[in-house]
C-alpha cells in the first residue's frame, strides 16, 4: 500500500508547496536526512496533486484517483526505485519484460531500462487529468547512465509531466540535474513533535531511539521494530565482557551473531559507540547511546582519545567495503578484532 497522507511534521511545508499546486515546477528535488519521512512526503504529495476532490488541499483520501495511487496503480502516477527498496516496502513496481530478464537478483541501483519504460507513458496524454507525476526514489542509486537517461528527459519537459526526485544527499546527484530542478529541502523534525508522534505508536523510551536516530523518526520507529534497545543485546554482552576486561571468545561470539543485523547496520552502531566514546572521553555527553553511559565511561578510560578517533575513520573505510559482496564471518572477525586491540 502506498502511503497517501502527510506526517506531522510535515504538514507546514507541504501546504506551502501545494497552495499553487497550479505552479509545481516541472522537476522538484526532495531532499533531507535519511529516516524523516521523505519518501511518505513524496507518495502524499503526488496523491494530492492528483487528487480528484478540488475542495481538499491535500490528498482527501476518497476519491478515484487516491485510491488509485494507494493501490499503486493510478495511470498517470509512476514509481521509480531500485527493487531491493520496493521488496523492503513491500511496493510492486512495475517491471517490463526487458527488465525481467535482466535482473536476476535483488538490485540496488535504478537501472536504465526502469527509465527507458516510461517514456512511451511520458508521451501518451494523461487518462485523468492533464497531469502526470514520476517519483523518483531514491535518486542518489541511478547509476551513471540512467541519470543521463534522466537528465535528458528533463531537457525536454513535458507540460504535463511532474518529476519528483527523492535523495538522502545532493551530492550524490549529477550538478546538471541538481540545476535543473526546483530544491525542496526537508528539514529535520522538531524534536517535540517526533517524541509525541513516536509516543503515540507505543514506543518506549523515544528519546533513546530518537538519539540513536539522530532525531529522524521514522528510523527511530523502524529500528525499534527489530530490538528492544538501541544498543542490540549481542553488541551490549560484548560491550559489558570488554568494559569489565573479561576473556571474550571470539568464536562464540561469531557463532551467537543474530541474522537480523546486517553487517552494515553493526558497523553503523560501532562508529556511533566510537563517536559517542570520543565524546565522552572529552567529558561530554554521548549524542546516539543516551543510555549507555556508564558504559561508555568505563570503556573510555581504558584507551586513548587518539586511538578512539583512529578507530573511527578506520571503521568508515570498512563500511564502504561493507556494501560488496564479503564473507560475513571474516569481516566480523576483523572487526571484533580491531575493536578488542584498541582497549589493550
Ligand atoms: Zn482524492
């Protein structure tokens, strides 16, 4: 199902962008920290601006053409996003025959042939109401050629066509497509606001989780839908035998890993635990693990600040290479490893 109303936090600014729905630019960049919302801002968006029902400002959520896009399947309405995005949101894209046959595994990328697809329906008039709408998520995974392929289709707008480009990061994005489009920046929500909306969906100690998130609460909802705790029990047990200076048993511990992390998503709790560590080794505060820190000032004192912060970047490198195919177990060792050394 696809999501057609706004978050809270979100109501303000898409009012501002919806009030002359008449004067959309033709391509609009959608861009903000990940976890907040923006790919819920970009299916509400478009869902309001096809809505059928003209007395409602934002998608009224009755009409034809809501339901529609809610089914993922309104005619003028075209989803793009790599399918290992569209099997975690459980989101059937559509996928032409050429497509099929080149894909037979689980890609990260938006391919070309993904934007090569539509350009007969970018051609055809609209079925509903003179205005189409593409939404492109995320745009920071076109590779090279099909943001070339983007980009040409940007070159030549059509009147009725709307392209809703979604990214993490403007960098990642080509300048000439950047320059091309209308910037639409979503801020980090009020801290408030996210505590109440994560209280309301029955989550325990939100401002644990929304630190860990670093206040983006979607990620914050969505982690703690796998654990009970930011900090995951199998990272806690080794943080507690490390911080007592206990004998730990590398192998136990790699044959005790839980499936439900993926090795990304642990180098990403270890640098947040580093930076934290670094933190408090300067007397202050940790920012990700708020209830972690006894811990983390046992863990501090026994190393130095230098080898704290060598650790870090050290585990930046590694979490590139995270991201290629790697034997599991040999990686883990390896970081198990560094990160046992550097409390020696
Ligand atoms: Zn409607």
């Amino acid at each position: 199902m696809i999501e057609n109303s706004f978050f809270p936090w979100q109501i303000e600014i898409a009012n501002k962008y919806l009030k002359n729905s008449d004067k959309v630019h033709h391509a609009i960049i959608l861009y903000g920290l990940k976890g907040i919302g923006k790919f819920e801002f970009s299916t509400a968006f478009a869902a309001s601006f096809l809505c059928e029902n003209y007395d409602s400002k934002f998608a009224c959520q009755k009409c034809t053409s809501c339901n529609l896009i809610e089914k993922n399947n309104h005619p003028d309405f075209k989803l793009l996003m790599p399918n290992s995005i569209a099997d975690e949101k459980k989101i059937i894209i559509s996928t032409s025959f050429d497509e099929k046959k080149n894909i037979s595994h689980i890609s990260n990328e938006i391919r070309i042939n993904q934007i090569r697809d539509i350009i007969p329906w970018i051609n055809v008039k609209s079925y509903r109401n003179n205005k189409k709408i593409v939404i492109i998520y995320k745009a920071d995974n076109l590779n090279i050629i099909s943001s070339n392929a983007l980009l040409k289709m940007l070159e030549e707008p059509s009147d009725d066509v709307f392209f809703l480009i979604v990214s993490d990061c403007l960098d990642k994005l080509l300048p000439t497509i950047v320059s091309r489009c209308q910037i639409l920046h979503l801020p980090i929500p009020d801290y408030q606001i996210s505590l109440s909306w994560l209280k309301n969906n029955n989550l325990d100690n939100p401002n644990h989780w929304l630190s860990f998130s670093s206040n983006a609460p979607i990620d914050a909802l969505r982690y703690s839908s796998h654990r009970k705790n930011p900090c995951p029990s199998w990272v806690y047990e080794f943080l507690q035998l490390l911080s007592n200076n206990l004998d730990i048993h590398i192998y136990s511990l790699l044959e005790s890993y839980p499936d439900d992390i993926p090795i990304n998503e642990l180098i990403d709790i270890f640098q947040k635990l580093f930076f934290d560590l670094v933190l408090v080794s300067y007397k202050i505060t940790p920012k990700y693990f708020i209830d972690l820190k006894n811990i983390l000032d046992k863990l501090s004192i026994r190393t130095s600040t230098d080898s704290l912060i060598n650790n870090f970047i050290w585990l930046n490198k590694k979490k590139k290479l995270s991201d290629q195919q790697v034997n599991k177990k040999i990686f883990l060792n390896n970081i198990l490893n560094n990160v046992i050394t550097s409390f020696k």
